[in-house]
C-alpha cells in the first residue's frame, strides 16, 4: 500500500514543483492550500507523513504539526518556510515536534532524501511494534529462560542486532510451543522445513546437518 504524504502548501506553483519532485517515488500525495483544509485532511484521513509550510492561511502549519503529533507521534512531520529565517525556523519546528524542517528554497533532491529516510524508519517502527506485540504475548504464555534471546532483548540495541534477537526469541518460543518439534514448528508457522532451517540455522539454533 502506498504511503500517503499530505503536502500543505499555499502557493500553487511551489505545489505544483513538490508534486513533480516526487512523482516516481510511490506517495500517494494529497494537498491542502490551506491551514484549515490541512487540518481537516489531517483529521479525517491521518496521513503518514506531511510537509506543511508554517505560514498557513487559516491555521499556522506548526498547530497542524501538534495536531498530527497528538494523533500519532510517529508520523513524520516536515516543517517548511520561506518567510522565516532559519533560526526561527528551526526553533518553531522543535516547539511543535517536528521531525526536520527545509528552508525555502530548499533542494528537491533533499526532500526526496528526507522522505525516503522518514519512510524507511516507519517501516522499522511498525515491524519492531509488532514485534514488541509479539514478545510481549510470549512472556505472558511462557517464562522466559535466563539464556534465551528474550532475556537478552534491549530496546537500545541497534536496529539489526535488535531484529536478529527478536527473531530468535519468536522462534525459540515457537519451538517451545511445538513441542521441539521442527516438522510440527514449520507446519505452524507455514515454513517449508527447508526454509525453517535455513532460519534456525543462521540464527545458531540448529546443530549439524539437516535431517533429511
């Protein structure tokens, strides 16, 4: 599904220039030339990310940043403005919780890489939230072992160091609840044993050669 960038822009032709900067990019984008129509928008339809400039007819971008924020703190939010100088800029975007502000005129390679980046981290969010989900329904069905992965599970961890934990600890359970049974765990988890081993064993859960 394509995420959707509510893009707040008063000026037509500034519009017009964002929409062909990020045509190719897979956003589904809609706009808003107004602070009301933004808020509007942003309330029926909460987007996944937003550019809005701060000098909004109506209602200024940076109560439209707050608005969004409170709805959901993760969704990025990209503060713009020609009419402020930097400084300025950059403090009222740290006042309403923006995630990144660009100056006018800023370069449309930036934004791309802006959004891009925002994007890729969301996807990192949601994956380690439903991870969390997961672990969290393990520990209430099982206690964990003092050496298990779920044990060693640090939310600082770095990101892939996190996610190869996490992984273990699914499986580690999964097994568990398989009975350690890897025919009856791949069943389960809809894995060709193929597959399941080839996880296991990157993971220094399987010893010696897959049984045949």
């Amino acid at each position: 599904m394509k995420e959707t960038v509510l893009v707040a822009e008063d000026h037509q032709s500034a519009r017009e220039l964002i929409a062909a900067a990020l045509e190719g990019e897979g956003y589904n984008l809609v706009f808003a030339a107004t602070g009301t129509e933004a808020a509007q928008m942003a309330g029926e339809h909460p987007p996944d990310a937003a550019l809005i400039d701060v000098l909004l007819p109506g209602i200024r971008g940076s109560d439209i940043c707050r608005q969004i924020k409170a709805t959901s703190r993760t969704t990025p939010v990209i503060l713009i403005s020609g009419a402020l100088n930097r400084r300025e800029l950059e403090e009222e975007s740290a006042a309403a919780g923006a995630d990144a502000f660009l100056a006018k005129p800023f370069s449309l390679d930036e934004l791309r890489t802006v959004l891009r980046a925002f994007s890729r981290l969301r996807s990192q969010g949601i994956e380690i939230e439903h991870l969390r989900a997961a672990l969290s329904h393990a520990r209430e069905a099982t206690a964990a072992g003092a050496g298990s992965a779920r044990a060693q599970l640090d939310w600082g961890l770095p990101y892939h160091r996190f996610m190869k934990l996490a992984r273990k600890a699914y499986f580690e359970h999964a097994l568990q609840t398989a009975g350690g049974n890897k025919s009856k765990l791949a069943r389960d988890s809809g894995l060709d044993r193929s597959t399941l081993y080839v996880h296991l064993r990157n993971l220094g859960m399987l010893r010696g050669s897959q049984p045949t």
